[in-house]
C-alpha cells in the first residue's frame, strides 16, 4: 500500500493555484481541504492542469 503524501500551503487571501509534486491514477484520488474541510472539485476547486489546483476563491489568509 502507498503511503499518502502531502503538499500544505498557507492561504494570503490572493493565491488561487497550488503546485503539487505527487503522482496519482485518478483525479478523484487527490484529495483538497482547507482548514481540515474538504473541499468538492469542480464547485470549490478544479485542476488547472496535471499537477496544479486551482481554487475557485482563493483560500483566506492564514488558512493551511
């Protein structure tokens, strides 16, 4: 079994991409939160392209 791994950033109220730097088969397999709540693809966020998330509303300042 793989372990998870994990990409955390701290939100500036401005930033809507993040970069990640893991593999994965299905984009249903990554896995997004903000604060601990996880957040829905395609209404809360989307990817930008293979390895980059974009929020739809940039995550507040402070926010991991």
């Amino acid at each position: 079994m793989a372990t998870p791994t994990e990409n955390t950033y701290v939100g500036d109220g401005i930033t809507t991409l993040y970069s990640f730097t893991f593999p994965y088969i299905e984009p249903e397999d990554v896995k997004v939160s903000v604060n601990d709540v996880n957040l829905v693809r395609t209404t809360e966020y989307i990817f930008a392209n293979a390895t980059t998330i974009e929020f739809l509303v940039a995550p507040i300042t402070g926010a991991a």
